[in-house]
C-alpha cells in the first residue's frame, strides 16, 4: 500500500487527560502518587485492528519537595488482529529538586514493517515485509549541571530475532545489515538543554540533546560502530496565539550498522507522509518547521514542511539533494489546563504520496 496511514485513538477520549501529566515540567508539593489505566486501540495496514492497553503511574520520590518534576512510569501493551503484539514500559523519573533524571525505555514487540534497503535510492517496488521479534533496553541517566543543564551516560541495547520474510526467495546477504538477527549494545555521554514551557506542546524555549556512543567495542565481533546524535528544537512565540517551531535533527554513524538502528525517514515524527523506514542509511539529517495557531476555544491548525536525507557517509550525505514533505494539520486541546494537543495530520512527498496521523502530543 502506497500511502502509510497511521491511526491512533482512544477508546475513551477523556482519559487522555492523565497523558498531558507527563509534562515533566510539572512542578509542587506531590499529594498523593496517581496511578491509571487506559484502553486504546489503533489501526495500520500492516497490523489491521489493534487493541491494548496503558498502565500509567505518576509519583514524587520527595513529596515535600516543591521544586521537584513529577516522575512517571507508563507501560502500554497491544494485540493485532494480525497476531503481532508489543509491550513497551516508558519511564522519567526525578531526584530531589531534579538534581538528577533519569529517562528510558524497555520494550518487547513482535511487528512487521516494510523493508525497502538501504540508501537514499533504495526503490519502493523491491520493498519486502519483514517480521521478527526484537528487545530493546534504552537508559539515559543525568545529573543536573546548571539551571536547564543535565549531563550523564546513555546505554542502549538491542536484539533482534526469529527473522521472517514474507517472500521466501528473499535471503539477504550473508545477513546483510542484521537482516536475520543481530545483537549489539552501546554506552557514552550525553548532555540535554531543556527550557521549553511545555514538553508535549511547546510554544517558547527550546531543547537540545547530544550524544556519542560505542557500540559493541569490547562485547561482540560484528556491527562495531559510533554513534553521534544531535536533536536541537526552537520554539518562538508569536502573537495572536501563533507559534513557530523548528527542528534540527542529525544522527552520523560510523562502522557496521544493524538495519534497525540506521536513521531512517519517515513516520508521524520525520517528514510526515513517507512509510517510516522509505529510506535509511548510517546518517541522515532533517529539518522541519511547523507554524501553529490557535484558531477557537479547544481548536487549532498547523502547516509543517521540511527535508531530509540519508547517505552512507557525509560526502554522499551532503552531495545529493534532500527529499521534503509539505502538510497541515488539525488540533484539538484535549486538557486545556496543560494545553495538550491531540493531532491530525496530513502530510504529502516528493514522491506524491500522502500520509495521514491521528496522534497524541506534537510531532516536535
């Protein structure tokens, strides 16, 4: 199917009220630890109907403390009538006067995508659907430096297997970029710059986090390779309710690098529109800037455009030109108190193709 749809609801819109908790820029006395469920279910053309549910857990590990952010522990879990299936467990959590953060993800999921290759010239007519199980441990722990500064470690690790491929006369190459399995684990620095009013919808300050970590150098022979990453956001308030945003995004990798971990475009996050993997390689840069505007009482509007590219290293990545996306959406403030949207968008390609996303929060 040429168009990606991705459709994300609730089963009970109201509930997604405990969702705008998790700005972490929440502040005060904790009264009491807050925990929920919710129902949820969704829908894409490679998984047909999905339901699930969330677990959610908001909590203080200093109650008295007024200065401290409010943690929170979320795990989500859902079934396809595919028979595919994902639990994914989400955490943030604070010390005292958010002296220190720790930030992470645990996940186990069964779920097919598309596999189109690699490079910036990968065709989309020899994609091939690809299934296979896959753990992944994300971990970024940091220590509060300055006013809106943190610096820490970053691990992250992935394995992936029971590799299946819809076409059985597709064999990859010697199991060419972990297609049939693989395992790796990664550790370095990071350092994040936070001063944005509001972390799922920000409409002043800006973001930025850097990192470079080593993968599998002392712990496995295949896919050695280092990372750097760089994810830099700017939010400027204008009037009559408008804001610009923009985002700045690289990732450069050196070495053997696994499929799944390669940047890749796509998706409801990068140049809405392409199915999230159209391509990918070992580095990539995007741009995107989205004008917001409140329109009336709960209701709003956005444009985005932007462009991106991957390439097999920075001379490819800088001498072919960019693809872009072009796209609007619509908003609706599902808590008015944290002014937390939920998102329809639209987004249309260089390769004419449109993709549309219901979601919560924004994209950046």
């Amino acid at each position: 199917m040429r168009n990606c749809i991705c459709i994300i609801f609730t089963i009970a819109l109201h509930s997604l009220d405990i969702y705008a908790q998790m700005d972490i820029k929440s502040v005060g006395i904790c009264k009491k630890n807050n925990f929920k469920t919710l129902p949820i279910g969704y829908y894409t053309p490679e998984t047909r109907l999905a339901a699930g549910g969330l677990l959610y857990y908001m909590f203080c590990l200093h109650k008295e403390d007024t200065l401290a952010k409010r943690s929170n522990i979320q795990t989500y879990a859902s079934y396809t009538q595919n028979k595919q299936y994902a639990i994914e467990t989400q955490w943030d959590i604070f010390g005292k006067a958010n002296s220190f953060y720790s930030n992470g993800e645990l996940d186990y999921i069964y779920f097919p995508e598309f596999y189109f290759g690699v490079g910036n010239q990968s065709r989309f007519e020899d994609r091939q659907l690809l299934s296979y199980k896959k753990v992944r441990l994300t971990s970024k722990n940091l220590w509060k430096v300055g006013e809106s500064y943190y610096l820490g470690g970053l691990f992250q690790g992935q394995y992936m297997f029971s590799f299946e491929a819809a076409d059985m006369s597709f064999t990859p190459k010697e199991k060419e970029n972990g297609l049939g399995g693989y395992m790796t684990a990664g550790i370095g620095p990071i350092f994040i710059s936070d001063t944005r009013d509001n972390v799922l919808n920000a409409s002043k300050g800006h973001f930025v986090e850097i990192s470079a970590s080593a993968y599998n150098y002392g712990v496995y022979d295949r896919f050695r390779f280092l990372n750097i990453s760089y994810d830099g956001r700017k939010y400027i308030s204008l009037s009559h309710g408008s804001c610009l945003a923009l985002h700045t995004y690289f990732v450069g990798n050196l070495g053997d690098v696994p499929f799944r971990m390669m940047p890749a475009i796509g998706g409801p996050r990068y140049l809405r529109g392409y199915y999230y993997g159209r391509f990918r390689d070992n580095n990539m840069y995007a741009f995107q800037t989205e004008w917001r505007q409140k329109v009336w009482k709960r209701f709003g509007m956005v444009l985005f455009t932007g462009f991106a590219q991957v390439g097999s290293n920075i001379k490819n990545l800088l001498d072919t030109s960019p693809t872009w996306n072009v796209g609007g959406g619509l908003r609706f403030v599902v808590n008015r108190a944290e002014n937390v949207n939920i998102r329809l968008d639209v987004g249309y390609t260089e390769s004419q193709n449109m993709g549309f996303y219901l979601v919560f929060a924004e994209a950046f």
